[in-house]
C-alpha cells in the first residue's frame, strides 16, 4: 500500500471515529428528561459516561434519572470574596502547602484553567475542593440525625447506625462575621463532633476533631462506652477504616485530608459528564428508626442485591475536571481518581485503586438544594453518600437526612464550647 492510499485509510477511519461520536453525543443530547437509565439502554448516553461508571451500570445494576443540566448557583457572598482575594493565595509545589488564603476559592477559576503545568493544575483543583464547604456544609452545621448503614453486597445489610453530627468552622468563613475567629492561636480551621444514639451496643460512641489549617494531623479523641473512657487516636488514624466499614476517614465528604498529606495530584482532564449535581428535589426523609427506613427508603434499594444502589436519583450533564491523585506510602489506597465540579468544585465520584493498580472501591456523593437562606438563596447538602467496595463486596451508605427541617446551618447561636471532651463524655453517659 502506497503512501497515498494509507492516507486515505487514516482519513477514512477518522471520519468515521469523529462520525461516531458526534451520533452518540446527539443521542445524548436528544435523551428525554426524566428517563431512567440502566444497563438496557446506557448506550442512549454512553459519550458523558466513563468506563468505570459504566461498570456500575452493567455489572451492579446501577440506574439513575437523567436531567438536563441545572443551572449552577453559589451564594453571592462566596463568589465575592473568592473576587476580592483573588491571586492571593499561593502553592509551593515543593510542600504542597499555599499561604495567603482568605475566604472564598483559594484560586478562582480563570487561574485554575490557566494553569499550564499538569501536578500543579491538580493540586490548585484539589485545594479548591477541599475548601468548597460554604455550598454543601456552612460556617456551621448540625445533622441531629443521620444515618450509616453497613452493607454485605451478597447478604444485605448487616447493621445500621443512628448518630448526630455537628461541625463549626473557625476560618474562611462566609456568612457569619468575622471570616475569621480570634483569638485562634492553634491556627483551627474547625472543630466537628459525632455521636451514635442507636443501636444499643454502639450508643455513647463518639468523636471529637480538631482540624488545623496549616497541615498539620488532627487532635481526635474518641469516647468508648465499653471502657467508660476517651482515648486519644493516632496521628494517622486519618487513614483508618470508619469503624470496619468500606469507608477510612479520608473519604468522608469524598475527600476529606489536607491536601499536603498526599504525594501530589496530576489534572487529567476538563470532561463534560454525568454527575448527581442535584439528585433530587426534595431529600426530606421522615425522622423514623432505621429498620423502618432501610424496609422503605425512599432513596435507597436495600433489598436487592448489590443491595447499595440509589432510587429515583437525578444525574445532569455537568463539567468536571478529572483529578489523579497519589497518597502517601503508608495509606492502604494506591491512587485515587475525583471527578470535581468545574463551577463550584464540588467532588461527585470517585475512583479508588489499590497498590497493585487494581480498581478497588467507587465512591458517590449526591447533592441536594436546601433553602435555608432566605427567599432564592440555598446552599446545596449531601443527601446520600456510597462507597462500594467491589473486592470485597462490601458497601457503606451515609443518608445524611439533608433537607429536614431539624438540620441547621449557619446557626448564629451555636455556642463554640460545645465542642470538648467534656460534651463528648456526657454524651456517652
């Protein structure tokens, strides 16, 4: 075959490869909205899907709600300040620390997209990310009931949890006056407290969190009720498994160490996909036991198996940069991969890699709106949250209770010193 003719070969193949992907991007875009996809018909939207989402579907009956893309929203007030301290902040990719944040993005998203080098790009993504909490937390909040429900993807669900939790923010804050807290001379960026009410056997347990703003570990103390005693944990319980679920406490909120704990990020990619932006309208659930709820969730198919797949939940054509990123040695997960909002950098889906490389585990965050500010002002708050661990088979779900009308955020009268180990052991009793 001559020059000429392998030409014409190549560019034949191309057409027909550009060809294909524009009738699978129109079959996406001609997708009606409301229909509920599965593994019978993925193909109609397969272009803003990924190969690992689509394992989900074709191998664990994933399905979800197809919408079209929501218009994306933050409180005035965060996009202002992220204006006002704009180019302030600034990443040493030597510690992977930054100095001069103040309140807002730590790097608005003009810098973020012209940002030329790769592990840099990554690391001002993830720092973006890891200080996104004004749309999904508040300068304060309380979830007085939630729960955590341990899943066997063979046998069903193996037990359940009913706790509280609450978390006030010290810096970089938002709606409440100051941004920032003084005196705060242990430099915290927030304190957070969690306890188990029910069942009978886990009641009393409960965690206290000091997490600083400089990179340094948390000050975790947790109060067992077996021992009647609190015990201060390690500096690296951070990567330690939630009390033998498929989740460690990096992955709650999807990611949740200081970015310089890790070795480094690399962006992958700017992708327009399908995420659970806003998963549904309404994620009121009724404040009931949680037998009942797992019998009748509204949200959750705890009945058949894998036994961890969400009901009736919205997913939207959204932009999100692709983010790898590697933990430190000693952390059992090899790497690790985030799909992250390009507006407001929200993480939605996660993939989780072993140290031989092996797909590991995939983690799922769903937003919903929750009006609490006032007339057409909201923040957004976790409504459900999977981690599925697909060697083991083993899940864990968090059903956050978003929405009820008991949650509380930027409650100005929420007193500081709730949070101590004073509080923590008068809750175990």
């Amino acid at each position: 075959m001559n020059m000429t003719s392998r030409f014409k070969v190549v560019l034949i193949a191309l057409g027909i490869y550009i060809a294909l992907g524009w009738y699978s991007l129109a079959a996406a875009q001609n997708i009606a909205d409301g229909t509920v996809i599965d593994k019978s018909n993925y193909q109609s939207v397969e272009s803003l899907l990924f190969p690992k989402f689509i394992d989900q579907i074709t191998k664990f009956n994933v399905s979800f709600i197809y919408k079209e893309p929501v218009e994306k929203y933050l409180i005035p007030e965060y996009e202002a300040l992220t204006k006002k301290y704009a180019g302030q902040t600034k990443l040493d990719m030597s510690t992977l620390k930054i100095s001069g944040y103040q309140s807002g993005l730590p790097f608005c998203r003009e810098e973020v997209d012209a940002e030329q080098d790769l592990n840099a790009k990554g690391t001002k993504i993830m720092y973006n990310a890891y200080y996104s909490y004004p749309r999904t937390m508040g300068d304060n909040f309380t979830w007085p009931g939630f729960w955590y429900v341990w899943i066997d993807g063979r046998r069903g669900v193996e037990r359940t949890m009913y706790a509280s939790f609450h978390r006030h923010y010290y810096k970089h804050r938002v709606l409440m006056e100051p941004e920032s807290v003084e005196p705060n001379e242990d430099n915290l960026w927030f304190k957070s407290m969690l306890f188990a009410e029910r069942p009978y056997d886990l009641a009393g347990f409960g965690t206290l969190s000091f997490r600083y703003d400089d990179g340094r570990f948390d000050n975790t103390w947790g109060y067992l009720p077996a021992m009647r005693r609190i015990r201060r944990m390690s500096s690296g319980s951070w990567m330690d498994s939630v009390m033998g679920m498929a989740w460690t406490y990096d992955d709650l909120q999807m990611f949740d160490a200081f970015p310089s704990w890790y070795k480094g990020y690399k962006f992958i990619g700017k992708k327009r996909l399908l995420m659970p932006a806003e998963s549904r309208p309404d994620g009121y659930i009724q404040d009931q036991y949680p037998k009942d709820m797992i019998a009748g969730s509204p949200i959750c198919d705890f009945k058949n198996a894998p036994y961890w797949n969400s009901v009736q939940q919205w997913f939207q054509p959204t932009d999100v940069y692709v983010v790898e990123c590697f933990p430190p040695d000693e952390h059992s997960y090899g790497r690790r991969i985030f799909y992250i909002d390009a507006y407001d950098f929200s993480p939605y889906l996660g993939e989780i890699y072993d140290d031989r490389g092996e797909f590991w585990k995939w983690q799922e965050t769903n937003l919903i709106r929750k009006k609490e500010l006032g007339k057409d002002r909201f923040i957004y708050e976790p409504d459900l949250m999977w981690q599925r661990d697909v060697q083991s088979m083993k899940g864990a779900a968090g059903l956050t209770n978003a929405g009820a009308p008991h949650h509380r955020v930027h409650d100005p009268n929420f007193k500081i010193d709730f949070f101590s180990t004073d509080t923590l052991l008068n809750a175990g009793k």
